[in-house]
C-alpha cells in the first residue's frame, strides 16, 4: 500500500476530492484514528473528522500513484 495525506477544510474541498478518487482505477481508502472510508463514497467522506490531516492508501502501480498524487496535490500536506 502507498499513502500520503491530505487536509479538507470545507465540503467543496471534500466533493473535489471525491471527484478525482471515481476517475482513479483502483480503490482510494481514507481514514483516520483506524478508521477507512472508500474514497469514492461521498457520504462516507463526510463522516470523517477534518481537523487534523487524513490519510489516503492505494493499492496501485508507482506510475498510477505518482499521477494520483499530482490530481490531489493542493490537498496534500
């Protein structure tokens, strides 16, 4: 698995994120304190406490994670 985090400040932010997860092949879990939430779910999104950076795993191809990373980089902490 491969991972980076990202930090959402509002609702926009967190359907933009969702956005780029559905063009994404593989699946997107998103979590915190060892919870994961499918990264394409917009309601599960929202369960999520957005106070403190989230992380992201993908079960991918380096080339697929690279080009993931670049789509959600102004999220990236």
């Amino acid at each position: 698995m491969k991972e980076f985090h990202i930090l959402l400040r509002s609702g926009s932010q967190v359907q933009s994120f969702v956005n780029i997860s559905m063009t994404q092949p593989f699946d997107v879990l998103v979590g915190n304190e060892g919870q994961d939430i499918n990264g394409k779910d917009l309601m599960g999104m929202f369960s999520l406490d957005y106070s403190a950076p989230i992380r992201v795993r993908v079960k991918c191809s380096q080339e697929e994670f690279l080009k993931f990373r670049q789509s959600a980089k102004e999220y990236m902490v």
